[in-house]
C-alpha cells in the first residue's frame, strides 16, 4: 500500500545554486496542498540574499519533511520558476493579484499536476497534523519490548498485554507494502498503536513489529516479497505460540493492505498454526489486476479523464510485467515501451526490481481457496487503492465461512472523508481511523474467540 506512491522530496539532495533578478514579491513562505495520487501539502520558502539573488528551501509537512534545498530560482516580474533535485523538481507560477495566491505547475516523474500557493506565516506552516485519536499514557495494560525472528531475520516489535488474566487470545498486526515501523506510521497517523491500545483494553494481547530494515529489525535487503514478509509474520505467530501467557489455539493475524494478503496467505498454509484472520483493505485480486485498477482509481479520484492511449499504456505495462521470463528481458521490454522520456524511464528500476515484479505476478486465489479458519474481511467505499466491491466479492466466493463488510465515506486506511475527491488526503485528516470499524473488528474477535 502506502509508501510506495509518495512523493520522493525526501531523498532530493542539491547543492544551493541560485540565479534570480530582485523583486520583493515572491518573499517569505508559501503553501498548497499537492494531488499526486495522494494529497501532500508543501510549503516553499523563499527568501532575499544580500546581493539581490533568491534562495528557497521547500518543506514537506505530512512526510515531516524540512528544508529541501532548491538548486534553481529565478523571479521574472511576476513569475516564479524553482528548481529542486538538479531540475527533477520544477514548480513554476505567476502571481494572481487579485486572489493574492501564485497559481502554477508541478513538476516531477513525468507527472503535472496543478499547484496554487497561498502566503502563510511561519506558525501555520504544520498545522494540520492533529491526532486526536493517538493513545497517550497511562496506559491500563502492560507493554513489553520484544524480539523475535526466524533464520537470520530478526524483528523488534512492542507486545502489549492485558492486566487481567493469564493465558490470553492474541493478534499479530501486519503493515502494507514498503518498510513500516510498528505502529504503520503513515503522515503521523499511527493506525497500528490505536488498533493494539483499543484490543488490549479488550482482553486482547497485540504484537506490533517494525519490518525489516526499520528500527531495530533486521536490514532490509531490497528484494523481500511478500512471502518473505509472510514468513516474518508467521514469526510473530510462533513466538506468541510459544509464550506461556498467550492462548497458543486462539493467536491470529489483522493485516492491512499487502498485511491482509499475509493474512490470508499464513492461513492457508499454516492452519494449524492461525486461529483466524482480519484483512483490512487486503487484495484478493491477482496482482497485475490490481495495480491497473489502482492507476485507474487514482486517476479517476483526481478527477483526471485518461485518454484511451494512456489507459492501453497501463494495461500493456503491467501485463508485460506478469507475463516476464525474467529481469534483463523485461528491462528491456519496457525501455522500449517507456520511449526515450527520461522521468518515465527513470521508473524502470523500479518496476523490474525482484520484489515490485512478484507483487506483480502474486495471485492470492489459490490462498483464499484454502482457508478454512474464522476470516473477517473490511473495505472502505472509497478506497482507492484496493478497490471494495471487487476484492470483497471474490472473498466472499471463494471464503465461505468468511464475514465481509464495506464501509461508506471510508479510505484506504479507514478514515473518515467528506467526499471522494479528498479520499486520499491522509495527512489532511485528522481521523486515524474510524471507531466503528474498531469496534467492529473488536466485536468480531471476540465472537470468534469466545467459539475456540
């Protein structure tokens, strides 16, 4: 899920080379919330050097993100043109007198989108990132550091048990795609840390890990798939198993996103070993398929009409990824079908890279076929990245034991939006995750536990 269509501001590194004419005009701070798929709010800084030139720094709010140097600004009268990443990033405006904002371009991996600027002072440039929902201490349960692993991987995860009672049910929480810490911080939201607080006030006892390569988990070697992930999940299983305070018959796993399919795939490989499962926005679809109805979605949530080109361009693509023999002819394949534009070009190792072609190529209906234990399945209407209705649908055909249920007005991480076009403004909401689904999630695990 999550992290790998974010914006790259911060890996940017420039050196401060700067051209620009005088003009008072452009100085101090400027603000405008970015759509790219998902929504970002950035902040430019801009400010006069001594000698009549300009310098600027951006700041990324929602990824805690500051002081980006910009390599290249220049003002012309009324216009702006700044440069960031040795010109991979180039945001240029005019200033609009009479709404006083600058209305401009962004530029960046072959996308532009539409970025108006608005003046802001310095103390309004966070706001914003209210959480309201976030645990504080103290806290009425016990919270233990742990480690657990299996061959050479090591994880480092937080267990939070109930005071109460001494062999407890238990749960394993499982992040999406791309290295998350425990709590699957996500533009300060950390739905992880609400789900084991509001569980373990319910008697339930929670592992949450840092994947590897975060925090004190092993170092991530890049070419992890998701049944290598699966296999650290099944760690975690394990190892509350083998716990004399947890309820070796009744220890489960709630994923999100690329977490829900571990879920399922730990299910049906291991029965004997998971009690039952919570997929939270998991993919039942075969990989490829997802991934063109996510472009599709995400387009469609920008209020972008693609042209029949670029949509036989997104089919084509990850159709070609599926149906590869291997790297070096797919390589191949795709510098050809990419063209001569270096920002789309510039994609390519991505898409080629071992982990990025198997989430391609997974297909989770062998998995669902399989399982045979408790399965609650929950979507979000307007979830743009796994679509509802039709990963729900064919849970429900091919899991007939399993519950499934599709919330109105809800995201991709369960929050709350007041309409479609804003579903994917994550950091721009303040809601970490909706209670019902909490309390729904809590109800069922406790019917199902009550019944083992």
């Amino acid at each position: 899920m999550t992290r790998r269509f974010l914006l790259t501001l911060m890996v940017l590194v420039a050196s401060l080379a700067l051209v620009a004419q005088a003009n008072p005009l452009f100085e101090g701070s400027w603000g405008g919330t970015l759509n790219v798929g998902v929504e970002l709010r950035l902040v430019f800084n801009i400010e006069k050097n001594s000698d009549g030139t300009y310098s600027a720094t951006i700041d990324s709010p929602d990824q805690k993100v500051q002081g980006i140097p910009c390599s290249k600004v220049v003002v012309n009268d009324d216009e702006l043109l700044v440069e960031a990443g040795d010109g991979a990033v180039k945001y240029s405006g005019r200033y609009d007198a009479e709404k006083q904002t600058i209305v401009g371009t962004f530029q960046q991996n072959g996308m532009s989108p539409s970025l108006e600027l608005s003046r802001i002072e310095a103390k309004d440039k966070d706001k914003g990132n209210e959480r309201p929902q976030e645990p504080q201490p103290p806290f009425p349960y016990k919270q233990e550091e742990v480690t657990f692993g299996h061959d050479k991987v090591t994880l480092a995860g937080t267990l939070t048990l109930p005071e109460q009672g001494t062999k407890h049910p238990a749960v394993v929480l499982v992040t999406g795609s791309g290295p998350q810490d425990r709590n699957e911080t996500i533009m300060e939201h950390k739905p992880f840390l609400l789900i084991a607080d509001y569980l373990t006030r319910q008697g339930i006892a929670v592992l949450r890990y840092d994947d590897r390569g975060v925090g004190r988990s092993s170092i991530a070697t890049g070419y992890e798939t998701t049944l290598d992930l699966a296999q650290d999940a099944l760690a975690g299983v394990r190892y509350l198993r083998n716990r004399a305070d947890i309820d070796a018959s009744k220890v489960g796993i709630i994923g999100h996103s690329e977490g829900g399919l571990i879920a399922m795939i730990n299910a049906a490989e291991y029965p004997k070993e998971v009690s039952f499962i919570v997929s939270l926005a998991g993919p039942a679809l075969k990989g490829k398929d997802l991934m063109i109805a996510q472009n599709m979605m995400i387009m469609e949530t920008q209020g972008i009409e693609a042209p029949a080109e670029m949509k036989d361009m997104i089919t084509n693509l990850f159709t070609t990824i599926d149906e590869s023999k291997d790297i070096v002819s797919l390589r191949t394949q795709l510098q050809s079908m990419l063209g001569d534009n270096p920002q789309f070009r510039n994609q390519i190792p991505v898409l080629t890279s071992p982990a990025y072609v198997a989430m391609v190529k997974m297909d989770p209906m062998p998995y669902l076929k399989k399982i045979k234990c408790p399965m609650l399945a929950l979507n979000g209407a307007w979830d743009s990245q796994v679509a509802a209705a039709e990963n729900l649908a064919l849970i429900r055909k091919l899991v007939k034991q399993a519950e499934v249920k599709q919330y109105d007005r809800l995201n991709h991480l369960f929050q709350t939006c007041e309409n479609r076009a804003g579903s994917m403004a994550y950091g721009q909401i303040t809601e970490s995750m909706a209670p019902q689904v909490l309390a729904d999630m809590a109800q069922w695990l406790q019917k199902v536990i009550k019944k083992r």
